[in-house]
C-alpha cells in the first residue's frame, strides 16, 4: 500500500547565499527541527563544498511548501573561539 499522506525526498542543505564558512557553521541541531522524520543524512565538509548536506526526509505533504522556502543562511551559527 502507497502511503499517500507523506512524501520522500531529499533537501540539499547548501552553504547560505551570505555565510562566511570561516567564521561561521551550520546549526544541524536548528535545521534537523524543521522535518519530521529525516531518513539519512549525509554532511559535506562546508569550508571546501559549496553544501554542508544532504538530508533525506520522509514529509507531510501539507508541509512541503513550507521546506522550500527555507533560507539556509538562517542556519548558520558563528564559530566559537
């Protein structure tokens, strides 16, 4: 039986349009909140790729919208030190 309330994909969590990768990393803890069940995640080294990830999720249908617009610049958090 197809389960026709959710849909799999997967997001590329790219390295925000304004980040600066050396004073700054992605806040995977922030971004793992916004779905509502991730599959697999695969993280990429961030300084030298131009996304920190790629994150497989299985997602109400009623929220996919949503997850489109998201800015990953907003998960971006500086680094201590």
């Amino acid at each position: 039986m197809r389960d026709r309330e959710n849909i799999y994909g997967f997001i590329i969590a790219y390295n925000g349009a304004t980040a600066d990768v050396a004073k700054s990393r992605p806040d995977w803890e922030s971004l793992r909140e916004q779905f509502t069940r991730i599959i697999l995640e695969v993280p990429f080294d961030y300084k030298t790729q131009p996304a920190f990830g790629i994150l497989y999720v299985e997602e109400k249908k009623e929220r996919v919208a949503e997850i489109l617009k998201i800015e990953f610049d907003d998960y971006f958090i500086p680094v201590a030190g």
